[in-house]
C-alpha cells in the first residue's frame, strides 16, 4: 500500500519519470536501434533523483533499485524468456527470479547513488569528476551477469570507441558520465548565462573555476576524439599480413522436444540441413574455415572414450558427418558439442556417474577429418549451464550442470587441400549409416594431406565474448577470434544484437576480426575497427549462411591486453586522492 500511494503521488511521478528517462534513451542508444544521441541525456535521470534526494540515503538506494528494476526491464526483458525457455522455469517462478536478478545484479544504480551523493554533500561544489569516477566505481565493483556498461553504449561511435585499446568500456563509461553531468549543468539557461558571464572582464575565483571546468571539458573531449581519431587511422591503414576464407553455417538448431516433436527425426533432418547448406555454398570454392555454433548439433559429441560411451553422448555418425564435411571439401571444421571425462584423483576401474565432468566444448577437425584440440567452456552462463545452489536444480529440470573449463589455449588450424576431390563418390549423411568416422577417412585416404598448422583462433563459446578481463587472459597471438553461441534461447529479441554488441569491444582490444557465429541469429564478421563487415547480420530464427574474408592482422599486444584495467585504477586513485585532500582543505 505504501508502494502503491507514492507511486500515484507527484513525488513517485518524477521519479519513474526519472527512472525511464535512464532506462529509455539507454535502449535508444544501444543496439539494435542505435540512436546515439541520446546516450549523452540518458544519464540525466539518475543526475535529479541524486540532486533531489541528495543526503537522504535511505531513500537514495531505494530509488537505486527503482533504477535497476526498470532498466532491466527494458533492457533486459529477454531474460524472463531465457528463465522459462533455457532454464524451464514455469512463470511464478521465472517472474521473482527476474525480479531478483534485476537487483542482485544492478546494484550499480544504488552504488552510484549513494557514492555521488557522498562526495558531493563534501566537495560541495560542481564538479563533472564526481560523476564519472562514481560510474567508474560502480560498474567495477558490483556484480553483473550480462555487463551493458555504459561505455558499451558510447562505443556505438566509432571514432570514441577505438579508446578501448586502451580503457575497454570503464573508460568511456567515465567519460560518458563527465560530459553528460556537464551538460547537465547547462541544463537551465541561468547556467548558460553565467557561463558567458566568465568571458567579461570579471576576475573573480568562481569565474576562474567556471572557466577552469569549461577548459578541462573542452580538454577531455580532444583528448577522448583525438585519440580515438588517432588510432581509427592507424589501424585502418595497417595491412593484413593474410586472408582467410571463413565460412559461418546457422543451422537453426532444436533446442528441446518439449512439443512433441521426434527428437530422432529432428536431428536427421538437422544433420541433412547441415550437410546440404556446407554443399551448397562450397561447390565452387573450398575455404580455410568452417564455423558451427553452439550447439549446432546439441546432445552429443565426436569425443568416443569409455566415459561419453557410458553417457550415451558419443554418436558415430555425428563424428562421421563431420569428418564427411572436412573432408569431402579438404577444410579446417570448427563445432561445438559436448564432452564429459572423470577427475583423476576420482579415476578407478569403474565409472561413477556422479564422478563424471560434462563440459560445453567446441573442437576442430582438420582437413584430413582428424579431431584435433579442443576448448571447454569456462564462463558458465547462471540459470543455464549451472545452479548456485544443489538444491535449486530440482526446480528446473532443463539447466544443465557443467563444469567450468581450465585452459586458455588457442585453437590452431591447418593449410587446407588445394587440389580438387576425384573420388568416385563424394560422401554425405545418409552415407554415415553404414559408414564408421574410420571408414569415412578411409574413402578420402587418397585425398589425405600434410598436416601443416598455419596459424590460430581465440575460441569464445557465448557469454564469454563480453567479459573482457577473461578474454585478455588467453595467451599468444591469435590471427581472429571465434565466437561461437546460441541465443535461440531469447526467442526473437534484441538479445541476440546487444550480445554481439557488448562482445564487439574485443576486437579493438585484441586489433583482431571476431567470426560471430550463432545458431538461429544474429552471425556477423567483426573487423578490428569495431566495424560490423558490410553491416550484414544474418535473420533471427533462421537458416542461413555467410561468408567473409577474415583479415589476418600482424600480431602487436595492446595496452589493454598487456595492462587490462590499469589506466581506470590510476583515475580511481588519483582522483580519490585528490578528492580527499580537496575535502580536508576546506573542511
């Protein structure tokens, strides 16, 4: 009831007016509608509720999570489709979980609230750091499931977003934040007035701090446009040292028979879809690189050992169409699956079934049809992939229960065939009948080729695109990056773009291509400029192909990936220091 009459009150008004106003022009910006202008307003929402409420901490952290419940909504909708459809939760579950995630994981807004109000009430004057280094330090250091910085919204300009090199998102989520606050401050023409009042000849110190705070805002956007304009330029004039043909297939694979379908007769026909689309788009022309996605052809794995045996999850004639496919068109083959094995110390002359580790892997077959290395998940996606809790996973009966991953290895791949198939019969599906993955290499033997690494990816299996202090852990020079997910979960969303979009700052990190490749939507190539190739995305909840030259950049570590987030700490220290020896001066 309490809730209920300050929502209807003037007071309550304003303040979901406020809440919306951050939460709206926040969407606007961000993909899929790119509206950049709004960006630089959408903070100004949370700009009234501090000034307003400014002191008053109680109420500032309930607006805090007014903020986040109503960001979440509109931003993050899709996460109640992804709580019933990949979770399985039924809808009273899946509404308090939302709810829940919805504060749990955008404590960012109270963070910022309470953490602005505190050092303005102390600094007591105007100044457009308090906003940025509050953002800075709230974005770092709260929990964030899918992490939509502000900065990720910034770098929808491509020009500011080459500063990632340097600052990943936290930058420009500060930077974000101090140009916002400014205008803010011109908001009323009373401001604007007195700002013109600083050019006469009136030497007075609030004059000198008003001209001091024009300049240092004249100084932060050189310096963020300069840069950015600076490094555009560079990288766009630096040449590929190599090309690579990759192509993306988008199977539209099932994710569960929960309507009655036949699972057998699906994954026919998904294995025959799989095998005509490779055919067709590779008639004329072999490439270096075929990409499937996450769980392009889910529930089973080419990993034959006695323990996915014993699972039941190694599947001959899954292993047999891929090695059909790498060899009937003599390419390095990239495809996720699952893959299981036992603990050592737990290894014993009997299988334990409890004892067993699954794992969501994606593996490469090479042009000789061999399976060879292979990447295990390590970001497990909450909800889906695991429970926090033993005892949740009785609520949902579709979460999986996978183990992290352990090593950061790159993937490398092999000079393909170059001279043409002349066997009497080129394999296919419904050859793996009768066809063993052995006997299918041996129908290709006189095709065989050198196995000669030529180079090597950075594999990312969905989520983990978008934590860029996970990614900058992978060691080496890798020549792209492969991302390869499946947002068939979220139904057709928007999900499928913001994905994409806070994964994409990770080319300009690494000055790498990212190879995008999704299961029913949205796949895209990436090049190491943040630009989005022809601006081509394949439809949602669909079948497609696509097919890229990926540019093969020279190897050079960035500052980012040598330092990661140095260049924030330092401006959250100095910046804190100075505040503190501000304060104390004038205490």
């Amino acid at each position: 009831m309490k809730l209920a009459r300050f929502l209807i009150s003037r007071e309550g008004f304003i303040s979901v007016l406020c809440y919306t106003v951050t939460a709206t022009f926040s969407f606007l910006s961000f993909a899929p509608v790119n509206l950049p202008f709004f960006v630089w307003i959408a903070p100004f929402g949370l700009f009234i509720i501090e000034k307003r409420y400014r002191g008053e901490w109680k109420k500032l952290i309930y607006h805090g999570f007014g903020f986040a419940i109503l960001f979440y909504l509109v931003s993050f909708h899709w996460i109640y489709h992804m709580t019933t459809v990949f979770g399985g939760f039924d809808w009273y579950l899946a509404v308090p979980i939302f709810i829940g995630s919805a504060i749990l994981l955008n404590f960012k807004f109270p963070v910022y609230l309470l953490l602005f109000s505190f050092l303005a009430t102390r600094v007591k004057r105007f100044f457009p750091l308090i906003a940025s280094f509050s953002i800075l330090f709230a974005e770092f250091f709260t929990p964030q499931v899918f992490p939509w910085y502000f900065g990720n919204v910034v770098a929808e300009n491509h020009i500011l977003a080459q500063n990632a090199e340097y600052m990943s998102a936290y930058g420009l989520s500060a930077f974000l934040f101090f140009v916002s606050y400014f205008l803010f401050y011109l908001r009323k023409p009373k401001q604007i007035l007195s700002l013109v009042k600083t050019y006469l000849p009136k030497h007075t110190l609030a004059n000198r701090r008003v001209l001091g705070g024009i300049f240092t805002v004249i100084l932060v956007l050189v310096v963020f446009f300069g840069n950015g304009y600076y490094l555009y330029q560079k990288w766009e004039n630096v040449k590929p040292i190599a090309e690579r043909d990759v192509l993306i297939v988008q199977p539209d694979a099932p994710l569960e028979f929960r309507d009655g379908r036949n699972p057998a007769e699906e994954i026919r026909k998904l294995m025959t879809r799989i095998d005509q689309m490779v055919e067709s788009e590779l008639k004329e022309k072999s490439v270096d690189l075929i990409v499937l996605p996450e769980s392009g052809i889910p529930f089973f794995t080419t990993h034959d050992s006695e323990i996915t045996r014993a699972m039941r999850i190694y599947w001959h004639q899954f292993e047999s169409l891929m090695a059909i496919i790498s060899l009937r068109h003599g390419t390095n083959l990239y495809f996720n699956e699952l893959d299981a094995d036992i603990p050592k110390e737990k290894q014993s002359n009997r299988i334990v079934r409890n004892d067993i580790r699954t794992y969501n892997s994606s593996v490469l077959m090479s042009p000789n049809g061999e399976r060879k290395n292979s990447y295990q998940k390590v970001f497990l996606l909450i909800f889906g992939e695991y429970m926090p809790f033993e005892w949740m996973y009785a609520l949902s009966g579709q979460t999986g229960q996978f183990a992290p991953g352990t090593k950061l290895d790159l993937i490398p791949y092999y000079e393909v065939r170059n001279t043409p198939n002349v066997v009497k019969k080129e394999l296919h599906w419904e050859d793996t009948f009768s066809l063993s993955p052995d006997s299918v290499r041996n129908h290709y033997k006189d095709h065989q080729i050198k196995e000669t690494v030529i180079g090597s990816f950075l594999p990312l299996i969905c989520y983990e695109v978008i934590i860029s202090e996970f990614v900058r852990k992978f060691q080496g020079d890798p020549d792209f990056i492969v991302n390869v997910t499946n947002d068939k979960w979220y139904g057709n969303s928007v999900e499928s773009f913001q994905h994409h979009t806070l994964g994409r700052l990770r080319a300009i990190e690494f000055r790498k291509w990212i190879v995008r490749s999704t299961n029913s939507g949205t796949s895209v190539f990436t090049d190491h400029l943040g630009r989005n190739i022809d601006n081509e995305f394949t439809p949602i909840e669909s079948t497609a192909t696509i097919r890229k030259k990926v540019s093969v950049i020279p190897g050079e570590m960035t500052f980012y990936r040598l330092y990661g987030n140095l260049l924030s700490y330092l401006f959250m220290g100095i910046v804190g220091i100075s505040f503190l020896v501000y304060v104390k001066r004038n205490s």
